[in-house]
C-alpha cells in the first residue's frame, strides 16, 4: 500500500516538472531560456517517472529493471549536456538573446578569449 502511494506521488511529481518544462518551452522567450526549461524541468520529470516505473515493477512484479535504471542513468548524462550544446551552438550562430537580457556570459568569455 505505501510503495502505491510512493508510486503515485512519484508520479504526479514527474508530471508535474515535464508540464511545468512544457510551460516552460511555450512561455520563455529565446531559445537560451527555453533550453534551460527543457533540460532541467523535462530531465526532473522523467526521471521521476523513470524512478516511480522502477519502483512498482520492483514491488509490483518483484523483479529489478536495470533498463529502467540505465534510463535513468542516460537521461540524467544526456540531457543537461544536450540543452548546453544546443545554447552554445544557437549563440555560435548569432542567435540574439531576449531584449532584456542583463548579461551575455558566452559572449564575455568570447571577448576575453576564452573558449
């Protein structure tokens, strides 16, 4: 009954981030922001569901999925790297920040040569 409960309420929180990060990717207004919105957000959100699927097959069928695991694993590795690169490669486009944007710290670093 309590791995049930635990289940659900991991649930709920998983979906919870993913349409909080949803929200985030319609409401934010460049792609540096919705980038930011997706990787930490939409990674929270799955990997709770992840964990939560984890947990009742565990409990449920007695048996450990070390897919479920590994999922965990790569989306956790993968998906904060992914949103990084795809800030650097939009600023190494051009792509210009929001209007009221207070500080471009790619840029700075650009200035002072470091890369």
């Amino acid at each position: 009954m309590i791995y049930d409960i635990l289940t659900g309420v991991f649930t709920i929180i998983g979906v919870f981030f993913t349409v909080v990060a949803a929200i985030g990717l319609i409401r934010l207004p460049d792609i540096y922001s919705r980038a930011h919105a997706a990787s930490k957000s939409a990674t929270l959100g799955v990997m709770f569901v992840l964990f939560a699927a984890l947990l009742h097959v565990w409990v449920d069928q007695r048996i450990f999925d070390a897919r479920l695991l590994l999922g965990l694993f790569f989306v956790l590795l993968t998906a904060p790297v992914g949103g990084h690169l795809i800030a650097r490669a939009a600023h190494a486009q051009g792509v210009k920040l929001w209007d009221k944007s207070l500080q471009d710290a790619l840029q700075e670093d650009k200035d002072k040569g470091i890369e």
